[in-house]
C-alpha cells in the first residue's frame, strides 16, 4: 500500500483502519474521511488520477457500513469521460453503489448504449458487465437489441458476456428471450468453450421453464459432455486434472431436467451417464461432485437398472467414508435413490443408523430425513425410536418439529397394532407438546372411538387399554397441554373400563379434579377436563363435593367458555335425567339428526303472525318482492342523505318584504313577536284585538 500511486491520504486511511481496535474508533476514522473526501469532491477540476483515488476510498466507506452518496453522481459522471481509464472505473464503481432501481440508473442509459457499440470491445465489456449488474425491467428494451447483436462480435471475451447478459434478461423477463431463442442455440456451437459454457446457463434456465422446447438439444448436449470427457478441451479448463468440471456439473443438471418421464431422451444419456461416473472416480474432490450430479441425473431420469446399480455402488462407498464431507454426500444420494427405488436402502441399513451417532450436526439431520425415507412397515418401529430418541435430545424447535411430523407420519402409516400407535403417540404429545398439530390428535381420539369396526369386542379391550394407559399417564405432575386435552376426552367417554388396580370412578374423578387445578398453557385445556367430569358424573350419577368445588370456582371465571361449562353443568347436574339425554355414554361416533323445518316453532310462528307480524321471506322472496316494488315502502321511507345543492341566493328586490311596524297595538301576532303569548288561534293566525 506503500506504492508511489497513492497519496499519502489514503495510505493513512488504510493504515488507520487496519489499526483500529472498536468499531467506535472505525466509525470516527470513515465519519472524517466522509467529510475529507466531500471538501476533496466539492473542487472544481479533478485529475482522473486523483478522482479514482477518491472513488476507490468512498467505496472504502460504503464497505465499512457507512452512506457515501455524495459521491454516487461523480461516479456516473466518470462513465461519461471519453478516457477508457475514467470510465472503467466509473463503471466499476457505479457498480458498487447503485442498484438496478436507483434514480441515477436514468443518467447511465445513454451512456449504456453509446459503450455497447464502441469499436474498443474493452468499453463494450464494462458497459456488458454494468447491464448484468444494474439492467431493470424498464431498461431492458432499449437494451436488449444492442446486446443480441453482440452475440456475434469478434471478441470471444464480448460474445460471452452478452449471453451472460441475456440470462440476466431472463430472469427479469422470460419473454424479451424467447424471441431470440435460435440465436441462443447458436451460441451452444460458438468454437470458444467458454461462450459455449455461459450459454448452458440460460439454456438451463430455459429448460426448466419449458422442457419441450430444448428436448431436441439432447444429442448436442451428449456430444458436448462426451468431448469434454475424452479431453478435448483446453487445458486451461482442466481443474485439478479433471476436464471442466463445472461445465460437465451443469450439462448433468440440463439432462436430468430433459430426462425426466421421458425414455426416448433418457436412452440417449444412459452410455454419456455411464462414461462420465468412470472417469470422474479418480480420487479427487471435484470428481465426487460429478458423480453426485450424475446420481442426481440418473434419479431423474427414466430408470435404468445397471445405472442404478451403478449409481447406488458409488454412493455406497461415500456413506462408508471416514470423511464427513462424503458421508453426507452418500445420505443425500441415498435418499434421492431411495425416492425411485426403495430395494437399495435395505443393504445400507445400518451404515445409515451408524450416521446417526456421528457429531457432525448437518449429517445427523440429513441422516434422520433418509430414515424417514427408508421406513417400510418392517423398520417402522426402529425408525420411529431413532426419531423419538433424538426429538427427546435436540432443543432445536425447527428439527423437533420436523420430527414430530415424521413420526406422526409413521406411526399413521406403519403401525403394526393399535397399542403400539396409541403409545407412540403419547410419547409424540409428551416430548412435542404445542408443536404437534391438533389434527392429529384428534385423528387418535377417533381412532379410540371407532376402533377397526370389525370386531366390537376387541374395539372394547383397546379402549380399555387406552383408558388405563392415560390414568397412569395423568398421575405425571407435568403434561404437555394437547396430551391433556386427549387424556381427558377418553376418560371422560370410556372412564368405566378402566380396569387399573386401585381405581374406581371415585378415584378418576378425584383425579381429574386435581388435574384441573393445575396451570396450563392452552386456555381451553381446563375446559376439557371440566367436559370430561360432566360426562362421567352423568354416566355414573356421582355426587362429590370436590366436582362442587370446581363448579364453583371456575364459573366466575374470566374465560367465558369455561364459565358457560361451570353454569351448564351446574344445570344439567340438578336434572339427570335430562342430563344423561344430553351427554349419552359412548355417542361420540353416531350421527346427529336435525329438524331443519324447525317445526317447534311453529306455534310461535303462527301467534305472532296472528299479532301483526309480517311473514318471512327467504332471499329468492325479498329479491323478487325488491323488482316488482312490493314491501319495501318502509325503505324508501326512510330519511336518507340529499346530495341536491342549495339555490344560488338571490338579490332581494326593493318592497318584497313589508315594512315592520314600530309599535302600537298592531303588534305581530305569532307566538314569538314583541306582545307574544297572547291568545293565538289554533291555527297559528292572531286573534282579534
């Protein structure tokens, strides 16, 4: 930083920050520079040597957090300059400070234009680099016709970043592109590799948009990847000996976007896939990336058996790798083949288990995905442990949901009996709490009511096994708020099977009413406790002073809902017979009828209508009624706004008012005149005087 190029200022400056211990004192340094740099800015002429230093610094500010705005206009203005040395750097520097939506973006479209058809393609390649960098949608039709011819200059370096360009266009809109989409193709034969590989970006971009439309691009993109194999390009391109790896990484993605659910096409890659993962196996890192990419290729293609093979081999020995880089490669890769084939999972088993135990945090979570891929109804409740195992250990909210959802899933899809969901399930509800959704449990407390609906007996002993398994389960000082809610509804309903050593409904009650007293997250939760003593008070005819309690301490509550339960069941509880007809045993499955007519009322109907009242009508009635004008004088009765203007006033002419008389007894005779409340007509005339 020493050079005899830079001022003495700057040096200082640089110097200044390296050395700088606080951000506080970095902060006073760049706020003094801003102010050196305003008065250095404010002069009159500038050196363009002296004007790049002063750019260079100003992004020195805008990099350390700091507004350099003052600054931006000169930056423009540099882009202007017929210099080539000013203007790369104003291009450069009005790259780092503007964005595409800037206001100064209007002062460089001129500029743009003029640059891109300049004979010295080193301005055409700045103002290229500017339109890939700043272009909006609003620049781009004055633009773009510039730039689709520049797709045939002479200069490789221009060719290439013109196709960069037009992927720019792309992404900010698809349809300006389209129009040139042949002279896009052309662009994939340029003799210069590295126009040629630019272009595979939008051609990539293009494919997923519309895959038909680059479906008969395939055999140039076999032929492309084959010769890049065998070596046929430039050294220059070779990465570790391996020939243009990103290139191949990108002609995999194109063919597996070309591929998928189409046989004709696929056939065509099978042979290239093949070559490409035999030479890509050398031993490097790069050559592991190219093989992945061919997994992901082949998983998305039409299958093909000995590529599978093929593939799931490669991936079988990164899984069995000691560097955790491959590991997590080989799970990835697995859950992808898995995806199209789950017969290759079995053999890697426990390899996968193996992962689990490894500390590396991002292969642990990439592990427990692919288990969940791999369940199948004989590893349902291995897996479902592993996953329970590490939703008791992670405190990450993020991953134990995500693993409630999974085991959720299995325990749904794979259960090999009722029991075993039930107890998975609680033990879903007592780690997961308030991140298990409530449809899932109110897909188990229906599971309990309507059991397999084959055999009524068998139904019976697995709600008798639910019952007795959350009566232990409530005996826990702590519960999460959800497992509550169904712990308290199965009681509440099949409470009499519970068949539990030491339990009577005595000791059930006894125990809800505890239970009910203890703090919860979810307001509702005490509500569904309350509900579950009603139901086993009406099944049993009970009478205890501690349900007394609760009624009374809870119906003054502040939450209507319990409050309106306390009164309902302080109600129901003085007539029980009515209240057994309300909260029927084991009725939770049958179909509720309804009287939609509403026939009860029609006594009161037909007495009111007898008082005057009008008939109701239904909205076919009252639109109908609304057309021809009937029944709705009311309506247009109604004072509503005037939106009339007033008169313009006019000018009283001489003698159209009556003089007033100034006394006597010829007073005014209305109510409000000098001599008012005298004896005034009924009508408001005078009476005689």
């Amino acid at each position: 930083m020493s050079g005899g190029h830079l001022s003495k200022e700057f040096f200082e400056l640089v110097k200044a920050i390296g050395e700088s211990r606080s951000k506080q004192e970095e902060d006073k340094i760049i706020v003094s520079e801003i102010q050196i740099l305003k008065g250095h800015l404010s002069q009159p002429s500038i050196s363009a040597k002296k004007m790049k230093e002063y750019m260079i610094r100003a992004v020195y500010c805008e990099m350390l957090g700091h507004d350099a705005g003052f600054a931006y206009i000169h930056a423009v203005k540099l882009t202007h300059e017929k210099s080539l040395f000013a203007k790369r750097i104003g291009y450069l520097t009005t790259n780092l400070f503007l964005h595409k939506d800037h206001e100064l973006m209007l002062l460089l479209i001129n500029t743009m234009q003029r640059d891109l058809q300049s004979a010295n393609h080193i301005e055409v390649c700045a103002a290229l680099t500017s339109v890939c960098r700043l272009v909006n949608i609003e620049m781009i039709p004055a633009i773009s016709p510039l730039v689709f011819k520049l797709l045939a200059h002479q200069q490789e370096v221009v060719r290439k970043k013109a196709i960069v360009a037009m992927n720019r266009f792309h992404k900010l809109d698809p349809n300006i592109v389209l129009d040139q989409k042949d002279q896009i193709r052309k662009v994939l034969c340029d003799p210069d590799p590295s126009v040629m590989g630019a272009s595979l970006h939008i051609l990539f971009e293009m494919a997923k948009s519309n895959a038909q439309s680059c479906k008969d691009l395939v055999p140039s993109f076999v032929s492309i990847l084959k010769q890049i194999t065998e070596h046929r390009l430039p050294r220059d391109f070779d990465y570790h000996r391996m020939p243009a790896p990103w290139l191949q990484v990108k002609l995999l993605s194109i063919l597996g976007v070309l591929g998928t659910a189409d046989q004709k096409a696929s056939e065509q890659m099978y042979e290239i896939l093949q070559e490409c993962m035999r030479r890509a196996d050398s031993g490097v890192n790069v050559g592991y990336a190219i093989i992945y990419e061919c997994v992901k290729c082949i998983t998305r293609i039409y299958p093909d058996h000995s590529l599978m093979e093929l593939a799931a081999s490669n991936i079988s020995r990164f899984i069995s790798s000691d560097n955790h880089n491959l590991k997590y490669l080989g799970v990835t890769g697995l859950a992808q083949i898995v995806q199209v084939s789950p017969s290759y999972a079995s053999e890697h088993q426990m390899v996968v288990v193996d992962c689990l135990e490894d500390p590396d945090e991002t292969l642990k979570r990439k592990t427990l995905d692919l288990l969940f891929r791999m369940t199948n109804p004989a590893n349902a409740t291995v897996v479902c442990d592993k996953l329970t195992f590490h939703m008791r250990t992670s405190v990450d909210a993020h991953l134990r949901r995500d693993l409630v959802q999974k085991v959720t899933s299995i325990a749904e899809r794979y259960a090999p009996d009722n029991e075993w969901y039930v107890n998975t399930m609680n033990t879903v509800f007592e780690l997961g709490g308030d991140l298990v959704p409530s449809e899932t449990a109110y897909n188990l407390m229906r599971l309990v009511a309507e059991g397999t609906g084959e055999d009524e007996q068998k139904d019976n002993e697995f709600r008798a096994f639910a019952v007795n398994t959350y009566l232990k389960l409530l005996e826990k000082p702590t519960l999460s708020d959800i497992l509550v809610q169904v712990i308290a509804w199965v009681l509440g309903e099949y409470s009499r099977l519970a068949t539990v050593d030491g339990y009577t409904l005595e000791d059930i009650v006894e125990l809800l009413c505890e239970c009910v007293e203890r703090p919860f997250e979810d307001v509702t939760t005490r509500g569904y406790l309350v509900t579950a003593l009603m139901k086993i008070v009406s099944a049993s005819g009970l009478k205890m002073s501690a349900v007394e309690g609760i009624i009374r301490s809870y119906r003054s509550s502040r939450l209507t809902d319990l409050q309106q339960r306390c009164y309902e069941f302080e109600q129901l509880w003085q007539c029980p017979g009515l209240m057994q007809k309300v909260l029927p045993y084991d009725a939770s499955c049958e179909d509720l009828s309804f009287n939609k007519g509403l026939s009860f009322l029609d006594g009161f109907v037909r007495s009111k209508l007898e008082q005057g009242a009008k008939p109701y009508q239904d909205a076919s009635q009252r639109a109908a009624a609304k057309e021809q004008g009937v029944g709705f004088e009311a309506a247009e009765s109604k004072p509503s706004l005037n939106f009339t203007p007033y008169e313009a006033p006019s000018k009283p002419t001489q003698g159209a008012f009556p003089a007033a008389p100034l006394g006597g007894g010829g007073g005014a005779s209305g109510p409000w005149g000098p001599g008012g409340g005298g004896g005034g007509s009924p009508d408001g005339g005078a009476s005689g005087g």
